[in-house]
C-alpha cells in the first residue's frame, strides 16, 4: 500500500491536521512508520488499527506525492 521513501500527507481525522510525511515502514497491524518535517521517526496510526488496542490519535491518507520517473536510455 506504502512504500518506503513514498511522500504521503496525512490527515488527523479528530483536529483535520495535516502532516507531510516520508513513508519508513507500513504494518497493517501497526500502521505508517514515518518520518515527519521534524526529522522526527513516529507511528502514524489508521482507523483500522483500533481493533489491535493501539491508542488514537487516527490518520487518514489524504494524498500521495508522485515522483518523476527517469527516463531510461536506450
């Protein structure tokens, strides 16, 4: 679903705040390992993560940045 290095922005679903992240690391059980502007390393949690007993706050995936490809010589 994520892959790693991805530009994703997220969105907290209880504040509306949005928070620009580089994908780490996706777990459907733990969530997005991410690293925000901060440079800080944090566990960005989905909805679907409640049933596991992680704690809120929940984040949706509001927008994937998609990156140029190179072109391949011939």
């Amino acid at each position: 679903m994520y892959r790693r290095g991805q530009e994703i922005v997220l969105q907290d679903i209880e504040s509306l705040e949005k928070v620009p992240v580089t994908v780490v690391m996706y777990d459907t059980m733990q969530g997005i390992l991410a690293i925000n502007k901060e440079d800080d390393w944090v566990w960005y949690r989905e909805e679907s993560n409640a049933e596991h007993g992680w704690p809120s706050p929940y984040y949706k995936c509001i927008k994937k940045v998609v990156k140029k490809r190179k072109k391949k010589r011939k």
